[in-house]
C-alpha cells in the first residue's frame, strides 16, 4: 500500500511541472528554474527514480510519464531556440522599422508629402498609422487631434526602437530554457540506467486457455509402426558403426601390411574373408 501511495505521489508532481512548462498554459512562472517548490518537485522525482536502479518493481506508469516529461523539455527546448531566433530577427526589423516611421513622422511633421511610404507601412503592418500621419501633416499642432496622434506614433516610434516587448518575451524564453534544461539533466541520466537495469514491473492478468473437448485429440500409439521405425534405426546404426571401423586408421594399417599379398581385402559388409 505504501508503494502505491508514494507512485500516486510521483505521478501528482510529474503532472504539476508538466503544467508549469505547458507553452499552452496562461499563468506564467517567473523564474521558474529558481522557484523552490519547482526543484523540491523535480528532486523527489529523481530521488524515487534512482531508488529503483538495480532493483526491480518500478511502476510503468511512473516510468513512462517521467519519460514523457523528459522528451518533452528536450523537444520544447528546441522549439524555444527557434522561437529565440525569430524574436531576435524581428528585433532587428522592429529597429528598421522604427526608423522608416520615425522619417514618415518628420515628412508629415514638416507638411510634406509621404505618401510614396504608405506601401512600406501597410506591408509591415502599421497601416492603423497613416491616418494618425495625415492629422499631423493638416490639423493645426495646437488642436487636441495633432497632439493625440503625435503622442501615438513617438510612442510607437520608441516601442519598435526599443523592442520593449520582444525583450519581455526573451526573458520568459530564458527562464523557461533554464526550467526545461534543470529538469532533463537530472532525470535524463537516471532514466537511461534504469532502462538497462531495472526490469519495469507491468501488472498482467495470466489466463489458462480451455480447450473445447471436441477439439482435443486422444493420442493412440500404433505399435506397429513403431516396431518399424526401430528396426529400421537399427539397420542404419549398424551400417554406420561398420563404415566407421573399414575407414578407421587400424583397418587402414592392416591393408598396407598386406597390400600386394594373396590376402583379400576386406569389403564392407562382410565379416571375415572366405576361404577358397
């Protein structure tokens, strides 16, 4: 009962971490690689592991869901790499970007015409922009339309430069990297010594299959054809032991003394040689 009880245990903290690290999940874990609990949880997990290298009855269950846990980080941590990369490049576009709005804002600033830069916005997806432009290069800079919408591309302007919430995302990426990495370095290489020494216990109801009586058949022994098949192994073991003595050494021995002699040979088969 015990051993159940801590397996329920086991499989109840697997599951926790499994959601603190779900790409899907809306709460998200600052720092999750320093959080106390999260190691306490990710420990116990290894603990019980090694608990069972070199002895058998580790649970299946625990076994495959701690598995599981573990492709998950590796494969989740490459998706992550990736993810990192694409933010980083549009970091970079976001400062183009900042900079081709920023020269758009002046043009409209000074009243003069942009409208050749209305194409390169749309395509980056500031079109919602173009009209806030239009009130600042024709409304007077002292109307409360001029200064909303000046107010709203600076603002814009300083978010692309600044890239504030693509760094917010890096960091979440960071801290979910160290999280992933923690848990596969210390259940990766307990789990590999586990598959090559401990026999997973898998709980198997056994069933002695019934036979139909109409399908099973007597047996009766045919004396007859047993007597055959004997004395016909006999014929051939006889047969067997005799070519073995002609071609023995001894008997070889023997044909050389005598060759050239009256004396005949032996032939197989025969037991002694005729006298004429």
């Amino acid at each position: 009962m015990s051993n159940n009880v801590e397996e329920t245990k086991i499989i109840s903290k697997i599951d926790k971490i499994s959601k603190q690290i779900d790409p899907n999940s809306k709460k998200q874990i600052t720092e999750l690689s320093e959080n106390t609990e999260f190691r306490k949880n990710v420990e116990a997990i290894k603990e019980y592991l090694k608990s069972y290298i070199g002895n058998a009855g580790l649970s299946k269950e625990v076994y495959d869901r701690a598995k599981e846990l573990t492709l998950f980080c590796n494969e989740e941590y490459k998706n992550l790499v990736d993810k990192k990369v694409e933010l980083e490049q549009q970091a970079k576009k976001n400062i183009e970007l900042s900079k081709t709005l920023n020269e758009v804002y002046l043009f409209a600033v000074t009243r003069e015409d942009f409208s050749i830069y209305e194409n390169a916005l749309i395509e980056n997806g500031l079109e919602t922009y173009i009209d806030k432009l239009r009130t600042i290069a024709k409304s007077d800079r002292n109307s409360p339309e001029y200064i909303e919408s000046e107010k709203t591309i600076k603002s814009k302007i300083s978010n692309l430069e600044g890239n504030l919430h693509i760094d917010i995302d890096l960091e979440r990426i960071n801290d979910k990297e160290k999280a992933l990495s923690y848990i596969s370095i210390e259940l990766d290489n307990v789990l590999s010594k586990l598959t090559n020494a401990v026999e997973l216990i898998v709980e198997v109801e056994s069933v002695d299959p019934i036979l139909p009586k109409e399908l099973v058949e007597v047996y009766v022994p045919d004396y007859n054809v047993y007597g055959e098949y004997v004395d016909n192994s006999l014929v051939l073991i006889k047969k067997d032991i005799w070519s073995k003595f002609v071609n023995s050494k001894l008997v070889l021995r023997i044909k050389e003394m005598f060759a050239g002699s009256n004396v005949k040979a032996l032939n197989p088969g025969v037991t002694g040689a005729k006298t004429e």
